[in-house]
C-alpha cells in the first residue's frame, strides 16, 4: 500500500501566501490555445467504423485476459501485440488498406500468448529463428517492444556473442510495423546476414524515430540487460551497429559508452548537427541550444572510441559519407585513424561484398572480446551524463560543455596510476574485475599520492582538486554530478512522475498555458515517446515517488501544493505580480519559469518546474535536431503563443553554474 505524501506537503498551500486574484483578468478567460499539428508518426487512414469497434472490443477482452493470467516475466511478450494495435487505434496509425489485417494477426498472436500464460507457460521463450519480446521500461513503466534473430544451429549451452543493431529512421514504422517487421524478415546490415550463425541479434525499438536518443538512448541499454536475462550472452562480446538513424545512434552511444562493447560498427549515420543541416553563423540558433549540441555531437567525444574497435561504412555515392569522413579526420587529429569501408557505386544502402567485409571483423572482435581491465583508459565529454569509461570517471567539472579529458594509464606490474585530466575537477577509480586499488601509488596534477592497503580488496577511490592540489575524497554540498547536471530534458531519461495543478493559479493567461503544455506532453510522450505520462495528482504522490522518481511539477505556488513546498529552496521567486529568475523580474500574468533543480525533497533527484521535452513537433523534421532546445532554466513570454518549435517567447535562458546556482550569485 503506498504511503501518503507528508502532511506538510497537502498543508502547503495554506502555508504560502495567497495571491489575490486579478479582477480584470478573471473577467475574460484567454481563448484556447491552437492545438500543435503532430508530425511524428504522421496522421494515418481512417479506419473503418467496424474495424474499429471489432479490433477495440478484442483489444479489451485479451487485455483483461492478460491482467487475469497474472504476473509473469514473460507477461511483456503479449503485452506488446495488444500495445501496438491499441496505439494503432488511438493514434490512427494505420497508412494503407493493406495493414488493417495487422490489427487482427497481432491480437491472434497475443491471444496465443495470453492461452499459455494463462496455462503456466511460454513456449516461444526456447524458439529460434524471428522473435517479437517486449520488456518494462525504467522510465515510465510502458512496454517496449525489441525483435530477436536466434540462429537455428547456434550453440546455446555456452555463451554466445549478440549483436545490438539499430535500425533506420521510419516515420511509419509505429509499433505495429515494427513488431511485424521483427517477425518477418532478418533485417541487420541491410538483411543480408540472415544466414549467420555465430551471434543472436536483438532489434530495440528506440521509441520508433527519435535518434536514439533521450529514452530511446536509455532503450538500447536496457533491452540489452533484458536479453543478458534470457540468454547467455557473453558480456564481452557485445558488439554494436546501425545504418542510417541506426549508424547515427551507433555513433554516439558507441562514443558515449564505449566500455559496454567489444566493437562499434556505424553505416551512414550523421555524426553532428551544425555541417549536417547546412547551419552557418547566421542561421544559428540561440547560444544555449549550441551549447546543447555537445550533448550528442560526436567530435565532441572522438578519444572514447580510442576504447573499443570501430569500424564504419559508407556508401560510395552517400550524401552521409560526409559524416564518417568528418569524424576520420577528427580521430586522425586527436593520433587515430578510423577503418572506413566504402560501398562501390552505392547510395544509401550495402554493398553485399563489404557485408562479408564488415562480418568478417565483427567474427574477429567477437574472439577477441572486451578488455575489461584495459591498462589505458581515455575519457572525452562535455557533461557529466557520461562520466566517464572503463575504471576512469569523472564526477566534477570546473565547467559544463566544456571539453573534458581523463587520460589514466594503469602500470599493473607496479601498481602506479598515472592520471592526466583537462577541466575536471572529482575523479573515481573503480577496481576492474580481478584488480584492487589496495596500495596503488597515484599521481595527478603533480600530487603523488597512495591508496591505503586495508587488508582486504580495495574497489573504488574518489578524489578531488582543491587549490593545494588534488586529496582523497569526494567533493561536499550541492553540486553537479554524474546524474544530475541537467540540462531540463535529461530528467526524462530516468523514473519520472508528472503532477499537474491541483487547483486554478491567480492568473488566467497563465493557467491556459499550464494547462495547454501539460496536455501537449501528454499527448507527445504517448506518440513520440511511445509510452503512458506517468501522472499522479498531488494527494497521490508518496515517498516512493520523491525517493525514486524525478518530479516534474506543473503550475506554481497557488495551484501546485508540492510547489509551495519547495518554493522557499527553489531559484525562483513567485510574488502576485512579479517572477523572479536569473537577477531579472517579470510580470507574473504574462511569463512562465521553465527550469531543471535538485529535488528539495531528495537532492540526489531532479524536480522540473513547468517542463516536458524541449525539443518539439518542428524538430522532428530531422533526427539530428531531436536535441534539448533549453538549458537549465528559462523564462517563457506568454503572450507569445507555443507552436511547434517552442513553449513561448523565450526572453532568458542560462545554465545553473557548477553548484547549481546563478551565474554570479554566491
């Protein structure tokens, strides 16, 4: 049963002061706000009325068929037939004749599943050949769908290499096509090694179009976990791949977590945001949001692929050949050099002779496998969402978005670590498996120093620079950390539980706005996120919520009681007419604070005040400006109506400094 949220926290708004409402204002209620046109997936056919009522009413019974079977782990593997068809009917996903008779095969196939669940089994969990699984998102609960190839002569009595491949960019590719897709044909480096039998191959879903990144990011790395469950997966020949929005995720998960495989193998994808989009200075966007392409900008990360085998593709006629070649000449200036496989006479597709090419040194990563405790180890980023790699991470930055190195060589035979670092400012060691610490000699920044020998294994060491040079020990008080740096958007990649207002603010303008970009979110996260707003109403929240889960909280002091509660430890200020943020006023009738802080109630999570994801409807146009659009904070101009590329008039945006305070505030 879940407990109640602190009595102070129902109480608040008695606590704070009521503003008095604004005659003039409550006179007229503003009109509505114009509904913003969803671009992704598009608009399909209308469906007939009777398919329609026939698919809806089947959808119902198998769902209370699955509910009645009770928990299982493989409860998700139906689940996600009755998911895509019931998406499918809400979101008019259907784009010819020709796939109406999906609705039925999908729910024939859940009612197959749901019969055995239902008998105490799943025989489809020892098949082999084409499989469509699904598993529980971290993040909002929903199930996601993955498709598996399971070769039919692969010896599943050892360990066994997986191949993780990413697949293109489909704006129709909802979760309907794709989990027919999974079943239908082998679909990894363009179909064309449907015969392997050397690795199982598993096809995340990514929530359907969004570059692998934000919860599509974090997919990939869960559906991973989910497959290490159910088969045996050698952890050290996980090897990973994509072509087109595919090879653009293979790029930067591959830069951003590089110790998590044994080899990164990218076909075409874009590999930054400015060149890409044929940007120039005067056709740039607002600082902040250049500053925000270091999130996903690769160059930006080039040394991590110094960690792990890459190999890239490119067809020879491909206008995204640019983008490999972007990032050769990047690896060849930081002392690599990047194998770059090109298609002869191709476009945007394989050439089936450097498949067997590109096959051939995935089989020799597989051999040789990951080291796991490598005795070099370097780290490139601009934030401290990725942190580090191997046994090297940075947890402190002199400054975020800017280039930050950490070059550890580990000498074994000696036990000495020597560390090299730019812009950073806490560092941890971990022990990799079969190492200790106990005893390690240290130098860094000129300090030389020695991890004490307890007795007993030593598995992580933290240190940090101070102006007498770097001591053991992790740096004190409110600060960015791996985690929780922000920017806004980055609450949204782990748990998160949406509140909206309890009752009505005191100004109308503001109100509608609340009210519209709540619904706006709700109705984004279903379609593009593919999944349900995790909501609650205030009374509803409990301390499991706030212990596990961001907050992201809509409305203000009047009308959000968990927004009064915290109103006093936020770097906002709300008075009756006046807003307060980043050292200027506005008037609180017209303007709206946006912005991501640690959760008063629990700082190792984030609250959001007034905020779902920040990139919108315009951006979908292209997956590579899928990216957050505001920093840490901002002030919206509501007299300004949102559209499809922002909240508002953006009239102040900023990044919170490095103890998340306002630059130039102590």
């Amino acid at each position: 049963m879940k407990t109640p949220l602190f009595p102070a926290a129902l109480a608040a708004a008695a606590v704070f002061p009521v503003f008095p409402a604004n005659s003039q204002e409550n006179a007229a209620a503003p009109a509505p706000l114009a509904v913003i046109e969803r671009k992704l997936p598009p608009p399909g056919i209308e469906i007939p009325a009777e398919t329609r009522e026939r698919v809806a009413a089947r959808l119902e019974k198998l769902s209370d068929d699955l509910w009645g079977a009770g928990p299982s782990d493989y409860a998700d593997d139906a689940a996600v037939y009755l998911k895509a068809v019931g998406y499918a009917l809400e979101h008019g996903e259907i784009y010819s004749e020709k796939e109406l008779p999906l609705l039925d095969s999908l729910l024939d196939k859940a009612a197959a599943r749901v019969a055995a669940l239902d008998a105490g089994s799943h025989p489809w969990s020892d098949r082999r050949g084409l499989l469509a699984l699904g598993y529980t998102s971290s993040i909002d609960g929903s199930v996601q769908p993955y498709g598996l190839e399971i070769p039919e002569k692969l010896d599943l009595s050892k360990p066994v290499p997986l191949l993780v491949w990413l697949h293109g960019r489909g704006d129709k590719t909802t979760d309907l096509t794709f989990v027919s897709r999974c079943e239908a044909k082998s679909q990894a480096l363009g179909g064309k090694v449907g015969e392997q039998r050397d690795a199982i191959i598993v096809h995340p879903f990514g929530r359907h179009c969004i570059g692998w990144k934000h919860a599509g990011e974090i997919d990939v790395l869960e559906v991973i976990e989910q497959v290490k469950k159910r088969y045996p997966i050698d952890p050290d020949r996980v090897a990973l791949a994509g072509f087109s929005m595919g090879g653009a995720g293979a790029w930067h998960i591959g830069a951003h977590h590089a110790d998590r495989f044994c080899a990164v193998h990218t076909g075409a994808g874009f590999v930054e945001t400015a060149i890409y989009n044929k940007l120039t200075p005067e056709t740039y966007p607002p600082g902040h949001e250049q500053t925000l392409w270091g999130l996903y900008d690769v160059p930006g990360y080039v040394r991590n692929f110094f960690n792990v085998p890459l190999l890239a593709y490119s067809g020879e006629n491909d206008r995204q050949r640019e983008a490999a070649e972007l990032m050769a000449d990047t690896i060849a200036k930081a002392g690599g050099e990047l194998r770059h496989v090109i298609g002869p006479g191709m476009e945007h597709r394989y050439h089936d002779e450097k498949v067997k090419e590109i096959w051939a040194w995935l089989l020799e990563q597989w051999k040789t496998g990951r080291d796991t405790a490598p005795p070099a180890v370097h780290v490139q980023t601009r934030t401290l969402r990725y942190p580090g790699l191997k046994w090297a991470h940075a947890e402190g930055l002199e400054k975020h978005w800017s280039d930050s190195r950490v070059e550890a060589r580990w000498d074994f035979s000696k036990n000495r670590i020597a560390l090299e670092t730019e812009n950073v400012t806490a560092l941890r060691l971990d022990a990799p498996a079969g190492k200790n610490l106990a005893g390690a000699a240290v130098a860094i920044g000129g300090s030389e120093l020695t991890i004490d020998d307890p007795g007993f294994p030593v598995a992580s060491a933290h240190l940090r620079r101070t102006e007498k040079g770097w001591i053991w020990g992790e740096p004190e008080g409110l600060r960015k950390r791996p985690g929780l740096q922000g920017p806004i958007d980055d609450a949204f990649m782990a748990p998160f539980v949406v509140v909206g207002p309890a009752k009505a603010g005191v100004h109308p303008r503001v109100q509608r706005w609340v009210e519209f970009e709540l619904e706006h979110l709700r109705r984004r996260w279903s379609s593009l996120m593919r999944g349900k707003l995790p909501m609650k109403d205030v009374a509803e929240v409990n301390s499991v919520d706030i212990d596990e889960s961001n907050l992201i909280l809509w409305g203000d002091p009047q009308s959000n009681p968990l927004i009064a509660e915290i109103a006093d430890r936020l770097p906002v200020e709300w008075t009756p007419t006046e807003l307060r943020l980043g050292g200027k006023s506005y008037p609180a009738e017209s303007h709206a604070p946006v912005l991501v802080f640690p959760n008063p109630l629990n700082p190792k999570r984030y609250v959001v005040i007034n905020s779902g994801l920040t990139f919108r409807e315009g951006h979908d146009r292209t997956n590579s400006l899928q990216n957050p659009k505001l920093p840490d904070w901002a002030v919206i101009d509501l007299t300004v109506p949102p559209d499809d590329l922002a909240p508002g008039k953006v009239v102040a945006a900023d990044f919170f400094d490095e103890n998340w305070r306002i630059a130039g505030e102590r």
